[in-house]
C-alpha cells in the first residue's frame, strides 16, 4: 500500500500546487479586468482634457473647471493602476511612463490656462474696441480696424510668419494713422491688444500642441496586451497541468480507496473470526466430551460459511486420531491430501492450492489430483501440535478472502485443539479423581478398622455382659432390662455400621437444581420434636435460595450438624442458630477447611453457645472416628465433610472455648445448571449391559431390574461364557453381581473387556481393588439393592461409555 500512498501523496501536491496557481491565475484575470477597464476611463479622462483643451482655445468655455476635472480623474486611473498588485514589470514601466507624461501635461496646461486666459482677454478686448472704432463715424479709422481684424482672423487662423507681417503693417498704420483725439485712447488699446495677440497666439498653439501630444495610453495598452498574451498562455499551460494532476488524484484515489476497501474487509474478516473462536472457547470451558462434538462442528460450519467455503473440516493425526467434519461424509481423496500435507516435513504450516497451480511436494500433488476441489487450503499447527490440521474446500469458485487473510486460521486451529484438549483431560481427571476417591475412602476404610473394632467391641462387650446377666437371673423384670440393654447395644451397633457404611459409600451425589430454602426449612420442622426442652432453634433462612443438589445429602449434613450442636450444649439450656443466606464471592477466600472460589453461593450456619473446643480438638473435629463426646463414634462430621466435598463445596469452623462454635457450608449456586459429573437421566435407551452373576435367582431377579429401568440385559452365570461373547455383542456396560472373596473369578472377563467397558460392581467394598485397576470406570452398588441406585450406577456408566467413544476417532 505504500507505492499507492506515495502516488497519491505525489499526485495531491501536483493537485494542490497547480489549483493554487489556476487561483493565481484567475486573480491576475481579474487584476487584468480591472487595468482595462481603468486604462478605457484613463483614456476616455485624456480625450476629454484634450477637448476641453481645444475648446478654451477656441474660447467656446467660460472656465478651466472642465479641464481640471478631466486632468484628475487621469491621474486618479493613472494611480489606480499603479496601485494593482500586478506582478508584470512592464506593465508598470509604461504606468510610470504615463504618469510622468501626465505629470507633464499638467504643468503645460497651468502654462496654457495662464498664457490662453491672456490671449482668450486680449482677443475679447480687440473685438469690442474695434467694433466701437467701426461705429465712430470717422470712414478711414472704419475701414483700418476692418483691414486689421481681417488681417487678425487670418493671423489666429494660422499665426505663420506670412501672416504675421501684414498683421505687424496693420498694426502700424492704425498707429500713425491720423484720428479724432476721442478715439485715441481706444485705437491705442486696440493696437495694444493686437500687439499682445499676436505675441501671445503662436505660443499658446504650440503649448496646446504640446498638451495634446502628451500622456497617451499606448504603452499602457501594449503592456496590457502583452500581459493577457502571456496570461492566457499561462492558463492553457496550468489548466493541461492540473487536468493531469485531477486525473493522477482521482487514481491513486481510486487506488488507495481499493486498498482502503480491502483492509477494511480483513480487519472485518478478523473480527468476524475472533468471535467464532470466542463462541466456541466460552461454550467448550464447561463441555463435556458428548457436547464437544456439536460445539466443534458447529465451528467448523460457521468456518465455511465465513470463508465462504463448502467445507471445513479438522482432522489430528497425533496420538488423539480425531477428526471433525462440517459436512457429513469424508472424500477419502480429500483424507489422503490431508495425510500427506500432515506427513511432509517441509516447514510449511499453511498451504493454498487452485486448480491447475502446480504443488512442489511430490506426494501432495497425487494426493490432489484425485480430489474434486477447485479451491483447497489447509493450515498446519506448529511444532506443540504437530499433526492436527484445519482444512477449507470448495468445490465450485473460491472464497471470499485472499491468503493473506486465510492465514489467520491459525487461530481457530489452536482454539479447536485447545478446547479439544481441555475436554480431555477434564474427562480424565474426572475419571482419575474418582478412582482416587475411591481408593482413598477405601484406604480410609482400611485405616479406620481399629476405630472400628473398638467401637464393636465395647458394643459387642456390653451386650455380652447383659445376655450373661440374663441368663443367671431369675425376675423378670431385671431380665426385661438386660433384654433392653441388648437391644440398646444392638441398636448402636446398627448405628455405626451405617455411619460407616455411609462414609464409605462412594455413590456421586444425585445433584439438581433444587430450593434450598425450603429443604432447610422443612428439615428443622421434622426435627423439632426430637432437640431436647432445653435447646431452643432460632432459624434465619433466606427464601429463594436455590442450588445444584442431592437433597437427601444435604438433608443428612443439616441432620449431622444440628445434633452435633445440641450435643455440644450438653444438659444446660442452649440455642442453636440456623441460618441459610446466599454470598457473592468477588476473589478466592480461603476457609478452615477448603477455599471458596469466586462466584455465588449458598452458605449455611449452624451455630450453638455451648462449651467451644481448642484449636487441637477443632483440627481434628472432621478425622473420621475422632469425637469431643463420650460415646460419639467420630463419623457425623466425617461425613459432613465428604458430602460438602462431592458437592464441591467447602466448611469454614470458628469455635471458642466457653462461647460456643459456628460451622459454615459453602455450597455453590448453580441454579438450572447441574454440576459436571450429575446423573443423567436413569431410565435407558435400550443400552445393552453384560450382566454376570453365579447366584442364578439374584441374576434372573436383576436381569428382570436392568429390563424395567430400560436398559437390555444379556446374563450369564459362568465367567467364561461371557468371554466368548465379547465379539458378537456390542455391550456399553457390564454389571458383576460378586459376593465376598469371589471376585477372583472375574479375572479372565476384565482381562478381555480390558479399559473399552465401564463395569458397575453389586457386592461389599472389598472387591473394588480386585477390579480397580483392570477397568476404565468402576462403581459401587451396595446391598441391600435399591432400583433408585442400580439405575444411577448404570446411567453413569453410560454417560463414560458415551465419552469413551467421543475420544475415539474412526480410520481415516
């Protein structure tokens, strides 16, 4: 664009420079106007002082007004033209001249006024004097005037030395002549006047000589003639120059307005690209692999369409085999251009083909020819993604941008491989988090078996030491509270059990949008009647407060941390405070136990005015099996704090000794968007699951389950059987029904399934090592068997079956 500019800049400055002069032009036009128009008034001034010049010398004017009226306004043009800002030296080289002429003309015609006032005097004089001799009476004297006033008119006709003779002979003989003594006084005045006349006459013709031979225009014209010559001559000359300079100025223009034009439509092409890869980045943050799919292909599609294409396609070659089409059906020719763009080891990241424009690399020209494409492009990520491409077809045409805009597709490559890479490894994290957990409540589990037994023991110890008392008693009423006590013991033991089996539990939390407010609220009216007289319950609870939930979970923490409360008061009255509030969260706030990242959330309090704890008792206050009461089993609040963690919530614990504890839940709002991980819907599709079980009635039974929850079940009682089978059906899940130390027998079967199934196991704990590290995903379904639980077991295993073939990318 700089060749462009530099023209256009060139052409401007021509433009600009002969506009300036064409003005100077035209003002010296109109300056050449104006000369002509004064040099006609100075003329018109000349031949009117030369008229009235003639005509006080004929002595047909009675003054010199006239004279000296046209004298100025001569001199006034005279000064209007000097005064013109001309720029033409010979134009005011004659004005000078002319001036000065002028100049001279005015002092003759004071000379002439003063010399002609005497002679136009005396000529009057002579008139009357010898009109008064002629009447006199005296014939002589009569007929001597009449000779010298004829010898007068001749001599003012043409003063010439002939005639001025005779007047000099008639002026004498009137003198000598012999008269009346009355009339000599007016003879001698009228020789007088004669003689003055006729000294006077000859110099006041040649003083109007003089005058009308002085200030003439005509070198004034000539200038000016001279001037509009070369005035015109000029115009032609800077009118051809600025045509041209019009002409170059509206081409680089022209020029500079297409290359204006074209980056316009880059930079809109750029942005229009920038939101795509901005859609696409915004709704794959949160994706899961099933929806990765639709986010993508809807990229490519919205792709095409900007460059104009028929097809967008992005294909990774690397060890993720992954392809994307936004178009149904691939060309294996197209395919195997892709392959061998993706193989060659060029250097070359983009590539533009046409059709009939030779390709350098060997291999990529025959993978070309077999494809019906007139326009292909393809770009190629660098060296952190080698192997991943993104390619644009069109079959017909081109598209609608140049290279260098369709090398901006850099970016939706990275943005697509990014977003695909995200997904990923989110899903396994998530897989590998579970597995995780697993193992580590299973360790926990393991860790725990001596609170355990100590636990039992006491419990076993007591009921022993009742049912010994019972049998050596004899009243029946001791032998009724020995019996009470048992079942007391009983009891507890049940008690523990299920605390324990449900910190071991590793069901994910059944989690939708549901109104927190009124979860809370009707927990505390359920569990009034059962907080002892002593304890009041203050509730605070926020309406509309709504969360991403498993309300039965929640119900058991609200549960777990009211009792823990009450129980922290003791004997002595007390109040429990209950309060439910929703907070924003600006910046990250680390808590007691956990962090609250930023974003809203639901916070519940529950806090009582009893004794308080240390800080020892308070680190230890969420370790399983760790309990500031006697006869507390340590799992409430073990509990509280897993359920908070699959929620992925966090607690925040203030106590004070002799004051009392708070204990806060942060639960994140996610109202109408259920979190990564919640349990799709748990009736299925038709799935077809592979059930094994050795119990042929607990089979039957549960293939009679899997059918009801829609699902089609295959069983099978041997192991091996089910092996062969693997081929011939295209299972999406498998359901083992084990029993305690049988799980060695499913060797062989999760050998051959290896990492391709999810397998949901139906026993005891206890085989879930057994299983763990052959399978690509394993659940737990405790006895006794609930549809509710089976059904969210298998639904979650669909849904990782379903990403499993995400990950999965057909031949090329």
């Amino acid at each position: 664009m700089r060749i462009p500019l530099l023209f256009g800049v060139c052409a401007l400055l021509l433009f600009a420079l002969t506009g300036y002069a064409l003005v100077d032009i035209w003002r010296q036009e109109m300056t050449l106007r104006r000369i002509g128009e004064t040099r006609k008034s100075f003329e018109a001034a000349v031949n009117e002082l030369d008229t009235t010049v003639l005509l006080s010398r004929a002595g047909l004017l009675r003054n010199y007004d006239a004279i000296v009226a046209a004298s100025d306004r001569a001199m006034a043009a005279l000064r209007e033209i000097d005064a013109l800002d001309t720029d033409m030296p010979a134009l005011a080289s004659a004005v000078e001249a002319a001036r000065r002429q002028q100049e001279d003309k005015q002092d003759l015609i004071e000379q002439f006024k003063s010399e002609n006032a005497l002679l136009q005097n005396s000529l009057v004089y002579f008139t009357a004097l010898g009109k008064d001799l002629q009447q006199t009476g005296d014939g002589a004297l009569s007929n001597t005037v009449s000779a010298l006033a004829a010898v007068m008119l001749a001599f003012t006709l043409n003063p010439s030395d002939d005639n001025a003779a005779p007047l000099t002979a008639s002026i004498s003989r009137l003198a000598t002549q012999a008269i009346d003594p009355s009339h000599m006084k007016s003879r001698d005045s009228l020789a007088a006047h004669a003689q003055l006349i006729q000294s006077t006459l000859a110099g006041v013709d040649q003083l109007v000589q003089s005058v009308l031979t002085r200030a003439r225009t005509a070198g004034v014209s000539d200038a000016v003639a001279a001037a509009e010559i070369r005035h015109t001559s000029l115009t032609r000359a800077y009118l051809v120059a600025f045509s041209i300079a019009t002409v170059l100025a509206a081409s680089a223009s022209i020029a500079i307005g297409f290359q204006l034009r074209t980056k316009i439509r880059t930079i809109r092409a750029r942005k229009e690209l920038d939101t795509i890869v901005a859609d696409m980045t915004l709704h794959s943050i949160n994706a899961s692999t099933v929806q990765l799919n639709a986010i993508v292909q809807e990229t490519l599609r919205r792709l095409a369409v900007w460059a104009g294409a028929d097809r967008a396609r992005y294909v990774s070659a690397g060890m993720r085999r992954m392809s994307y089409d936004s178009m149904p059906g691939s060309s294996q020719a197209s395919c195997a251009a892709l392959e061998a763009f993706a193989l060659a080891d060029d250097g070359r990241d983009f590539i533009y083909v046409r059709r009939g424009r030779a390709v350098e690399d060997a291999a990529l020209s025959r993978a070309l020819a077999g494809v019906d494409v007139a326009t292909w492009v393809c770009y190629r990520s660098g060296d952190t993604r080698r192997g991943s491409l993104l390619t644009l077809e069109c079959q017909r045409g081109g598209f609608h941008y140049g290279e260098e805009v369709l090398n901006l597709l850099r970016g939706p490559l990275d943005a697509i491989s990014d977003a695909i890479d995200r997904v990923i490894q989110k899903a396994e994290q998530r897989a590998l988090e579970a597995r995780l957990n697993q193992a580590q409540r299973l360790e926990a589990v393991g860790t725990f078996a001596s609170g355990i037994a100590h636990n039992l023991n006491n419990i076993t110890a007591a009921i022993r030491g009742h049912a010994e008392m019972a049998g050596e008693t004899q009243h029946r009423q001791t032998l009724d509270r020995h019996i009470r006590e048992i079942l007391k013991g009983a009891d507890r033991a049940h008690d523990v059990v299920s605390e324990i089996m449900a910190f071991g539990r590793s069901d994910a939390p059944a989690r939708k949008s549901a109104d927190l407010s009124a979860l809370v609220g009707e927990t505390l009216r359920l569990l009034s009647p059962s907080v002892p007289a002593s304890v009041r319950l203050e509730p605070d609870i926020a309406a509309g407060v709504t969360a991403s939930i498993d309300a039965r979970q929640i119900e058991q923490v609200l549960l777990n941390l009211i009792r823990n409360a009450w129980q922290a008061i003791g004997e002595g009255r007390g109040v429990v405070r209950v309060r439910l509030e929703t907070r924003e969260q600006a910046g990250a706030m680390i808590l007691s136990h956990g962090t609250a990242e930023p974003g809203r959330y639901a916070v519940l309090t529950v806090a009582d005015d009893g004794e308080g704890m240390d800080e020892t008792a308070q680190d230890r206050l969420f370790e399983p099996f760790f309990s500031t009461r006697e006869g507390g089993n340590g799992l409430g609040l073990a509990t509280v704090k897993r359920i908070v963690a699959d929620h992925r919530g966090a607690l925040d614990m203030d106590s004070t000794l002799g004051r009392g504890s708070t204990i806060r839940v942060w639960l994140p709002v996610d109202a109408g968007n259920p979190a990564d991980g919640a349990i799709p819907e748990a009736e299925g599709t038709g799935e077809r699951i592979l059930l094994v079980g050795r119990n042929k009635a607990e089979r039957l039974k549960m293939e009679e389950t899997v059918a009801a929850l829609g699902y089609e079940p295959v069983g099978f009682s041997d192991p091996d059987l089910a092996v062969g089978t693997l081929p011939a059906f295209a299972f999406d899940a498998v359901l083992l029904l084990t029993r305690r130390n049988h799980a060695g027998e499913y060797r062989d079967l999760l050998k051959a399934i290896g990492r391709d199934l999810p397998v949901v196991i139906v026993g005891p704990p206890e085989t879930v090592p057994q299983v763990v590290d052959a399978a690509a995903m394993v659940d737990v379904v405790h006895r006794p068997i609930t549809p509710s639980a089976l059904a969210a077991a298998l639904a979650r295993a669909i849904q990782q079956r379903a990403s499993l073939k995400t990950l999965e990318m057909p031949p090329a």
